[in-house]
C-alpha cells in the first residue's frame, strides 16, 4: 500500500470530477481534507478498513495476444525506469479526454501522469488550466495540451477560446496560443514535433507548432456522420492516415482515410461480438490500429487491426465485467500507446476503488497485447 495519509486520498477522489480534464487546487483539496476530517475522526477506523481491503482486491494480470513475453529491454542507456527500451509513444494516464489524476506520498498533483513500460508512475507539470481536454506526449519528452482559461469555456464553446499550449519536460511553457474563436469546437487529435493535428467545423488541419499557420488536410464530410461532440479519443493520424474508431450509423466500425487520396475504407468487427468502440491508436509504423471495445457482457477488449486489409492480429481481454458504475467511474482503458509497432500498452483502473477520478498509482495496471508475427 502506499503511504498516502488515507483521508486524504478519499478526499482527493471526491473532490475530483471527469466533466473535463481539470489540473485542480492542491490548496483547496487540502482544505477540504482537513474540514472533513474533522467530521470523520469517529469513523476514520472504518475508513482505513474499507481502503485496506480494496487494496487486497487489487490483482494485476497480464493479458496479452500472441508471442507472450515481456516488453522488450533496452541493449544500452535507456530513457526511462528500470531497463526497459524507450517507448515509440508515452502513455499518459487520462491524456485522451477522462479525468484521472494520481495522488502519491505527497499528495495530490496537479499535472499529469505517465505509465512507464516498468508500471512505475511519473508526473508533469501542467500550466493551471482551469480545464485539459486532450494532452498528447511527444517522443522528445514535451507535452502538447488543448486547454481551457476559465471554468465551462474552451473547446466546446463559451467565453474563452482554447489554447493550444506546448510545455517543455521540464514544465516549461514553450507557446501558448488562442486556436479558434469563443463559439468554436476545437478538438486535439494527435502531435508530432512539428505539428499538431486540430479537428476544426471544416475538417483535419495540421496546424504549424512553430508559426501557427494551417492548412487543412481532410474535408470534415470524408468522415460522413458525425457526432455534434466529437468524442476525444476515437480518432488518431499518424503515417498519413486518420483513424475514426465508431460511426453514427455503426459503432462498431472502423473508418481509414489515406490523408493524401482522401479516399476512405471501412472495417467491421461486428465478428468480434462488439456493441461499441473506444480509443483508436496508430501503430508507429502506420501498419496497424489498435481499438479498444466493449462487448455485450460488459467485458472490454483490445483489438489490433491490419489498416490494409482490416485482418485482426490479436484480441485480448483488459478488463472483465463488472458491476453497474457511477457516471464518475471512467471507461476503460485510460490510457494506450504502443511500445513498438507490434506491441500496445494499456493503463486500466481497479474498478473496485470507487475514486472519483483520482486514483493511488497501486490501483492502476498496466496491460500489454502483442500482435501475431
């Protein structure tokens, strides 16, 4: 178990909300934590008892495709803990749109989270956004974030536009810039170190990290039917291809557009017993998606698909099923970045922890699937 001071990690969780992805006040949390427990010193007893056997509960089972083994070490210096090779993408924790924050010993951070391929946890600094509502981390160890000024504004419309913001590994704010007028949806979809993809009314811009300059690479109508809210998360460009994982008219179907051709091929997985589709991320070599999706028994599964043919070369369990949860309890996963161009990473949360969005780095695991060779 960790060594966060059980108080305080309840009130941490029921301080945090997933209506955006939200840095928080450490100061007010802590407030809060102090003034509830003052109203729970007779119950505190109890308290530690029910956190004590979530913590028993928690079994962490690898779950993988074909070609079981572990991730790959790396034959010299590595980049991150312990030694394993650097990832081809970061896996952030809630960095897709769900709000998740990780207490440790010293309590609650205000940045984000990252799963290293050890299952060890670290954070970055964020600027005090009053809202993120999609982090991507890059391979030279930045953080390009779409967030929010002020409380209810930002990409879904209000008073403030959004701010497409550049932070440094160090926490340093590189750029920061209005990418859109108060009334416009603006979406983050994907960054490279030169560029970051935006989801304007009118379609895919790549919009320069530089000068700010655009040019649109792909006419919203390509993707046909979409949702008036554009779910982050369902749709990823890498390798000259844009993803969109479910469709208004189907779910349970992936949508591949060539970004040079604009021309678009669709991919079913209705053999897969699928009700609905999750996150999408490309594979570092283009070659492959993988999709998260739910089935009708509530268990949630990662598939890996052949964007050339739409072949599926692993399918795996990450999450089993589990009892009705609150709108509070986030959809798994929470996290997914490939390691190489055949194995992905996944970060799932103990379902059991009731945490509000907040969770111990003890109640998240790291799941990996591995695509047939």
């Amino acid at each position: 178990m960790s060594q966060i001071p059980d108080d305080l990690a309840e009130v941490v969780r029921r301080a945090a909300t997933v209506a955006a992805m939200h840095a928080g006040d450490p100061a007010e949390i802590r407030h809060r934590w102090r003034r509830r427990r003052r109203r729970r010193m007779t119950s505190a007893a109890a308290a530690v008892g029910t956190l004590v056997v979530v913590g028993v509960a928690i079994v962490p089972t690898a779950v993988r495709g074909s070609d079981d083994g572990p991730l790959p070490t790396a034959a010299g210096p590595t980049t991150t803990a312990g030694a394993y090779a650097a990832p081809a993408q970061r896996l952030l924790i809630g960095g897709a749109g769900v709000a998740i924050s990780v207490v440790s010993a010293a309590g609650p951070a205000t940045g984000i989270a990252e799963l290293l391929p050890g299952s060890s946890i670290t954070h970055h600094r964020l600027p005090e956004f009053a809202g993120w509502h999609r982090i991507v981390a890059l391979a030279d160890g930045r953080l390009v974030g779409l967030g929010s000024a002020s409380v209810g504004t930002g990409p879904d419309g209000g008073s403030a536009p959004a701010r497409l913001v550049v932070v440094s590994g160090s926490g340093v704010v590189e750029s920061s810039r209005a990418v859109g007028t108060s009334d416009e949806q603006v979406r983050l979809i994907a960054a490279t170190a030169r560029v970051a993809y935006l989801w304007r009314a009118a379609g895919l811009v790549e919009h320069d990290l530089d000068s700010g300059g655009e040019r649109r690479l792909l006419a919203a109508a390509v993707l046909g039917d979409l949702p008036d809210r554009l779910p982050i998360g369902r749709l990823d460009v890498l390798g000259g291809r844009l993803v969109l994982a479910g469709t208004r008219a189907d779910p349970c179907r992936l949508r591949v557009v060539d970004l040079g051709t604009a021309d678009p091929v669709e991919f079913g997985l209705s053999g897969l017993r699928c009700t609905g589709l999750g996150q999408v991320r490309i594979s570092p070599d283009g070659a492959r998606a993988a999709v998260s999706y739910q089935q009708a028994t509530g268990e949630v599964r990662i598939a890996l698909v052949d964007l050339a043919d739409g072949g599926i070369g692993a399918d795996a369990v990450i999450a089993g099923p589990s009892a009705p949860q609150a709108d509070s309890v986030p959809k798994q996963p929470v996290g997914m970045a490939w390691y190489d161009d055949t194995t992905v990473r996944v970060a799932v949360v103990d379902p059991a922890a009731d945490a509000d969005g907040v969770y111990r780095p003890d109640e998240i695991r790291q799941e990996t699937v591995r695509a047939g060779r």
